[in-house]
C-alpha cells in the first residue's frame, strides 16, 4: 500500500455534504435517526455555516456521536487564496488525499459569480486549456464540490450573498455527473444553499449522452464549449469531437425537449488568433447553431504557457462579433477577469496538482490510483479507449496545424 492508499482508506467515511437532504433524510432513516433530524443537520450545515457536529445544538449529544462516526463534514481547506487587481479571488482548495483544485470568485457590480471544479484535473486534453494538460486524477465528491461554495461565500461581504454559479472551472461536470447532480440538489434546496436554478450555469465540452439527464435535475442553464464551427478545427481544440462531432452535438441540442427560448443555449467561443477568428467562421456559426435558442459567448483567448494560441488583436474580435450580430445572433463578449493571477477561463491548472517534491500526501498523479474515486466510470474507460492526441487529429487547416502540432 502507497502512502496515497493510506491517506485515501483513513478517510473513506462519506461527508454529510455528499448527500442532498432526500437522500440523508433516507440514510437517517436506515439507521433509525428520525428523519427530520437530517433537515435539521441541512440547516445548520448550509444556512448557519456550522463546521463541526458540536456546533449543532438542538441534536441530542448521542446521535451528534453516532452521526461523527459514519460521517466527516468538511472535504476540504483553503490552502491559498490570492486577490486580483481586479477583486477576482482564486481559491487553492486541498482534498483529504492532498488533491488541489481551484475555485474562482468573481465579484461584479451587484453580483457575485463563482467558478467550481467539478474533477482533479480533466481527461479531455483540450489543446488551448491549461487544465487539459494536467491530465486527470479523480472526480470531486458532491461534498467536494458544496464546499467549493461555502467556502467562497465566507468570503463574500455580508449582505450581498452568492448570485451566479457556473461549473467552469477544472474538469467536465458531464463527465462526474452523478456527483455533480447531487451537489445541484444541494445547492438549490430551499433548506440548502437556496441559490436560484437559472443563475447556476453547467459547462460541457458536449458529453452528449449526458445532457438530457443533467437537464433534468433543476432548471438550470446548460452551456456548450463550441470553439469551432468545422470538425477538422474542432478536432483539433476540443479533441472529444472526434467521437461526438458538430453535427451530432447540433442535434442533440436542437431535438432536446428541455430546452427552448426560455433556457436557451450558451455557446461559449474561445477565440483564438488565425485559428478559428475568420469571417468564414462568424458566417458559418449562425447556420450550424439555425434552430437552437442559444447566446454566443465569446472569450478571447487567455494565453498561457500550456497552450500555443494567442488572442486575435481587439480589431479581429469586433469584426468576428460583429458578424456574429450581422448574422441575427445574440452575442456576448466576454470580460477577462483575474488574469494577473491566473484565474481567467482555462487558466486553472495549479501546478501544485502535480506531485510537488518533498510532498508525501500522495497529491496530484499519485491519487489516480488510490482510493474508488480514481477509478474511472464506464464512459470515462470508454473516452480513455479514444486517443487523444490532437496531432492525430489530421489537421490540414494550416493555422492549426501552425499552432497544435508543436512538440510537447
Ligand atoms: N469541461 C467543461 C467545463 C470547463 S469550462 C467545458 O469544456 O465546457 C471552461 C471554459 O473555459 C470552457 O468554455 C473552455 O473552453 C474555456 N477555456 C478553456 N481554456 C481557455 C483559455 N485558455 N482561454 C479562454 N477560455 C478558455
């Protein structure tokens, strides 16, 4: 056994925040707890921010006892959090295996939006996103993720509260979905967090066998990193569109029943300079998206040092929004925040998820092979059978073949 295996079966009890307040009411039950002892453990957890079971004071002190047994309640620390010039935060969150992800906090003029994880790094190596080149070491609990929230919102001033959540940051939600749903219960429970469904956005790269499922645990919004408007690029961004491509994604979103004009699509568009910023491109979006209610996005590239694209200079990214507009789409262009610390979209990849020498808490890489949560699930072992590599991809667009098929 590795020291990571020992970190990971010394804490193997669930944590009360895997668990939306049905399925606790039900496990309360199995063991002969009364069931609304559970809505009372909800409040204290999520609406007075208790930390620990003795803070709980209307639960008699046997079954605060017989509840610490069985079960943990916070998932993870805050290892670092560091400050934006433009008030962004970043938070550096630690697992109970040394595991470290990042949630970003960005504050706007009467709003807060956070970012959440959803994985340990991610599988689907998208060629322009720094967390892509981290690889993937295991899913985040439903706990884990919760966490992410109540750990963001003691940061926030009092009395302004959490507004927006989108699950952008590391990892793709679809890929982790049965904990990813169980953290939304909790989080728009009335007795939980209480945030509003359509200020919760949930961001796929297009897992589409999931998205009908994930559609239906809250109206939520559903966002889809899009990025191209050809295979042969997308292929080359997106890497997961070789076995899910363009036409099938459009589909899928224009025959789900979910969705409509009141819980359109946002399509997120990383622009990137001389890859995919053509006016070919502006024009060939409006036909691919023809018959999706959607909102374009568009994030003009953050560089950094994982990727070789570059944002296209501010005349390109008007023109290509202006196309976008000529072409009867509703278009957004995106505001770069926290960029000075690395928070921006696609920036997240702490280096600290790799082992860091002289770190014996099995962190990062060594976590794959500890512990349930590392194994992955059936279509995780399925996309893990599909290679990756986008210089596999066949590129024959010169830009991208110019900018992906570098040595890594
Ligand atoms: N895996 C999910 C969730 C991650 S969301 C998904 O792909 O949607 C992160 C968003 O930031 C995605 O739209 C992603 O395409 C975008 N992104 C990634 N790297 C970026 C970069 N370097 N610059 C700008 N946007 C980036």
């Amino acid at each position: 056994m590795t020291d990571a295996d020992a970190k990971t079966h010394a804490r193997r009890r669930p944590s009360l925040k895997d668990h939306s307040r049905g399925a606790l009411r039900a496990l309360f039950a199995e063991r002969g707890w009364s069931a609304y002892r559970a809505d009372q453990v909800a409040t204290w957890l999520y609406k007075q921010d208790a930390t620990e079971l003795g803070q709980m004071t209307n639960l008699p002190a046997s079954l605060r006892g017989e509840i610490a047994a069985e079960f943990e309640l916070e998932t993870l620390e805050v290892e670092k959090a560091q400050h934006s010039v433009d008030g962004t935060q970043k938070l550096l969150l630690r697992a109970f295996d040394g595991a470290r992800i990042e949630a970003v906090l960005i504050p706007e003029e009467r709003r807060h939006t956070l970012c959440v994880s959803t994985q340990v790094g991610c599988p689907l190596t998208c060629s322009f996103c720094a967390t892509g080149a981290l690889g993937f070491t295991r899913n985040l609990s439903a706990g884990e993720i919760v966490d992410q929230v109540l750990h963001a919102r003691r940061r926030i001033p009092a009395g302004e509260g959490l507004t927006n959540l989108v699950f952008m940051g590391m990892g793709e939600p679809l890929l982790n979905l049965p904990n990813v749903s169980e953290a939304i219960r909790i989080l728009v429970d009335p007795k939980g967090l209480a945030l509003a469904p359509r200020r919760i956005t949930v961001s796929t790269a297009g897992v589409l066998p999931q998205i009908g499922a994930l559609l239906a645990v809250a109206p939520i919004h559903l966002a889809v990193s899009l990025h191209a408007t050809t295979d042969e690029v997308r292929d080359v961004l997106v890497p997961l569109n070789k076995r899910f491509p363009l036409a099938e994604l459009m589909a899928t979103l224009r025959n789900e029943p979910q969705l409509g004009r009141r819980r359109p699509v946002f399509f997120e568009y990383t622009l990137m300079d001389g890859v995919n910023d053509s006016l070919e491109d502006a024009r060939r979006m409006p036909r691919l998206i023809a018959g999706i209610a959607a909102k374009v996005n568009v994030i003009p590239m953050n560089p950094h040092a994982d990727a070789p694209y570059r944002p296209p200079p501010p005349a390109v990214v008007d023109r290509f929004t202006a196309a976008l507009h000529e072409g009867g789409l509703r278009v957004t262009l995106r505001r770069d925040r926290g960029r000075d610390i690395d928070a921006a979209c696609g920036q997240l990849a702490n280096r600290a998820a790799a082992p860091v020498p002289g770190d014996t808490s099995g962190a990062g890489r060594a976590g794959r092979s500890a512990g349930a949560g590392a194994r992955p699930e059936s279509l995780q072992e399925d996309l893990a059978g599909i290679r990756w590599d986008p210089r596999e991809a066949g590129a024959s667009h010169p830009a991208v073949e110019a900018h992906a098929l570098r040595d890594r």
